[in-house]
C-alpha cells in the first residue's frame, strides 16, 4: 500500500494554481483604448478585452448598448404633408447647424431639413436626422396636368369645364397686357368658359359647317343641325384663359395661363388646352416655399440636395 509524503499536498496545490493562472491569462481581459492623437470626433477612450487565447481584441460595445435607455443620437427621416409642419417640425428640433435644401423642379419636388448638418465650424456631423416635406398634389391640379394637352371628344370638354369651374379665374390686367398680344388672342373671363361648355353640350353630335379665324382674334365655330334646317349658329371661341389653384395640399396658389385649341375636320371637333410653362409656375411655387421656410425656420436654404447619411 503506497503511502502519501508530506510534500504530495503542496505539489498538487501549486499544480492546480498554476492551471488556474494560466487559464486566466488565456481569457479575456479589459484593456482600456487610449484615443488620444486620433482627431476629432472620438471619446477619451474605449473599452475593450483582449482575447489572450485568440490574440484579438475583441469589442464590448454590442453588449453596452444592449443596456442603453435611450438613444444616443437622434436619427431617421419625417415625413410631413404640409409646409406649415415643415416648418414646426423643422423648428422644433433644428441647431445652430441644420439646413434646408430643395429639389424645386418636376417632377419630384421636396424641402429637406437636416438637422444634424455639418457645422459651419468645420465640424462635420452624422446627417442622419432629417425632415421631409415632399409637396403632395391636390386632385385638382392632377387633373389640370393629367389632361393637359389631350384631345377630348367635345362632350368630355364641356364636362371637364363645369367640373372645374371653381379653377377659372379672372385675368388680371397685367395678365391681359403679357399674354393677350403673345397669343394674338383673347382673354375669357369665367364666365364665358362657362357659357362656352354649354353651348357645346348644346351641339355634342351636331357637324361642323364652319371654322373661321375673326380679326379680333377670336375664332367662331358654326354648327349645323338638322332641327335648324342647316342654318346653325355661330360660338365664339376664346384663345386664352386664366386658372388659379393650389397646386399642393394646404399650399398657396399659383397661376397659369392656359390656350383653347381644337381641331375640326370630318364635320366634328376634338378639343385640348395647353397649360403655358406650368412647370415653370410650379417651380416658382416651391422656389416662394423654400423662402419662407427659411425666413421662418431662420436657417440657411440651398436648391440641391445634401450628401448621403
């Protein structure tokens, strides 16, 4: 029977000691990171462990934010449908160096607010927390545009007038003395666009017997039923007329002059209308919002867009 010295107990202590020192050092260990010289932007320091068994540093930061209570950033992009909360959203989180920018042209215009914006110290920032006004189109510019230089069979015409009667809008005299001698036509006031769409409703069906060209510009279309015996009567037809609509939701309004055209031919007539620089007015629209945006947010505007977040 083997018999146990006294030096047997001590030997297997340290034995184990050792095999715990060594397993220690082999796992991972804090190493705080000095980020002194590094430039601006960076903590202090950053926490780490080293992984003695792997030789790697490994990071610590997925398993601190797992802790964190709030955000450390403010981040994401909102979306609003009017100027006006453009504007109080913009106010409510801007510093001293958000900007605005704007695409002003068709067919995507858009305000942005970045909030976190580069400083005009130099100092450049995340551009990740932004507000976005996209200008959403009312249904009765859409449907100006959308039917904007299509031939319409004459009774769809008249329909398209009454419809939008509420758009028409009388011109203005500096209006008349611009666009009257451009078009070598005249002007129709509401009304008379009014009256016109009844008149034709009146001959949807009736032939057309004559086209002439008056020397005051306008132009008469006579149809010829056969209730009056072949006889007809004469319509005046105006050259150019005036709408006034807000082109954006809640938005203020524009301006556009628009041209009555048609062709006759076969005894019948299709109509159409040609919105003259519409796209321009728009532009001019979003151009007046982009300058109120800043007068009211106090913050500088550009026409363009910011760099990628």
């Amino acid at each position: 029977m083997s018999t146990v010295t006294k030096n047997d107990i001590p030997a297997a202590s340290a034995a184990s000691l050792i095999a715990d020192m060594a397993k220690a050092a082999a796992g991972p260990h804090y190493v705080p990171i000095d980020t002194s010289g590094l430039g601006p932007g960076l903590p202090s320091g950053i926490p780490a462990l080293w992984d003695a068994d792997k030789q790697q540093l490994v990071s610590v930061h997925s398993e601190i934010e797992r802790y964190r209570l709030k955000p450390k950033a403010s981040t994401g992009t909102a979306k609003v449908e009017t100027l006006g909360s453009f504007i109080e959203l913009t106010n409510r989180h801007k510093s001293e160096a958000s900007a605005i920018f704007a695409a002003t042209a068709w067919p995507n215009p858009k305000l942005t607010a970045v909030i976190d914006y580069h400083g005009t110290d130099r100092a450049p920032d995340f551009l990740k927390h932004r507000v976005e006004y996209g200008f959403p189109l009312t249904d009765e510019f859409k449907a100006w545009v959308g039917k904007n230089g299509k031939p319409m069979e004459q009774q769809d015409f008249a329909e398209f007038l009454e419809e939008h009667a509420a758009e028409l809008a009388t011109p203005f005299d500096a209006e008349r003395t611009e666009y009257e001698p451009l078009f070598k036509e005249r002007f129709a006031l509401p009304n008379e666009l009014v009256e016109l769409s009844r008149h034709l409703e009146v001959f949807v069906g009736a032939k057309v017997k004559q086209s002439t060209r008056l020397q005051s510009g306008e132009r008469q279309i006579v149809f010829e039923t056969e209730h009056m015996n072949g006889k007809g009567e004469p319509i005046d037809i105006p050259g150019i007329f005036m709408i006034q609509l807000p082109p954006f939701v809640d938005g203020d309004v524009v301006r556009i002059p628009a041209r009555i055209r048609y062709r006759a031919g076969q005894g019948s007539v299709t109509w159409f209308y040609q919105l003259y620089r519409w796209e321009y007015w728009l532009r001019t629209r979003v151009q007046n919002d982009l300058l109120k945006a800043g007068k009211d947010t106090a913050l500088p505007t550009f026409e363009g867009s910011p760099e990628s977040s």
